[in-house]
C-alpha cells in the first residue's frame, strides 16, 4: 500500500458575497453563540455546514482558524458581553480569523468591524455555503 498524506481540503466560503478561498489541511473552527434558541439553532446550521466542508471544532486548549459569534442585543450588557467575548477570541486564538453574526453585528456593524479579528460580520445564513 502507497502511504499518502491526508489531502488539503479547498474551502470556499461566500460570505457577504465575496467569495473567499483557502487551501487548509484540516482547519478547526470555534462557534460560541449568545442568545435564543433561534440563535442556537442558526450556530447550529453553521456548525454542521463548517464541519461538512471539512472543518473540525477545535480542542479547548488548541486555537481556531475560523471562529463564529451569533450575537445578541436584548440588552445594552448583552452588546457589552458579545464585545468583550469577541475580544476573548482574539487574544486566545493568535491570528484566527473572526465572523460575527446574529442581532448585534446587524444592528451595530460599525462597532462589530472594529473588533480585533473580525474578518466579516452581519452573515446571512443563506449566503453562507462550503
């Protein structure tokens, strides 16, 4: 038997329609998600399409190439709490990039887009595909 390495996967992700490609081998994302079971189950459908597209959840102690935020903004310290976890992302994933979606990022995307890390925001779930 020929012993081969495991294959990069090419991934592509439309996201705000802008198509974005990149050769990962095995890429492993974070999804955290703040508010209702809407937003539980949209993190959900993200989820379940990441790891399709060949992604893996990363381990508690090992960093994320993507992560993905589902806000909400009930409160003003609901907003506080998403930012201060966007920033938590940052610090603890070196380089990751960050999509934020959810109530939030599409009722304040200007302050989303000035977190560290965020590489898109306010995603439509229908744009999203692998």
């Amino acid at each position: 038997m020929e012993n081969r390495s495991p294959p990069i996967l090419e991934v592509t992700i439309l996201v705000s329609m802008t198509p974005m490609t990149v050769a990962l081998d095995r890429p492993t994302c974070r999804l955290v998600t703040l508010g209702c079971k809407v937003n539980q189950y949209e993190t959900q459908l993200v989820k379940e399409a990441l790891i399709s597209g060949g992604y893996r959840e990363a381990e508690a102690d090992e960093s994320a190439d993507i992560c993905v935020v589902n806000t909400c903004t009930v409160t003003s310290a609901v907003d506080s709490k998403g930012r201060q976890l966007i920033r938590q992302l940052a610090r603890r994933n070196p380089g990751t990039r960050t999509i934020v979606m959810g109530c939030y990022a599409t009722r304040d995307p200007d302050a989303v887009a000035e977190l560290p890390g965020v590489f898109s925001f306010n995603v439509r779930l229908f744009w999203l595909t692998l």
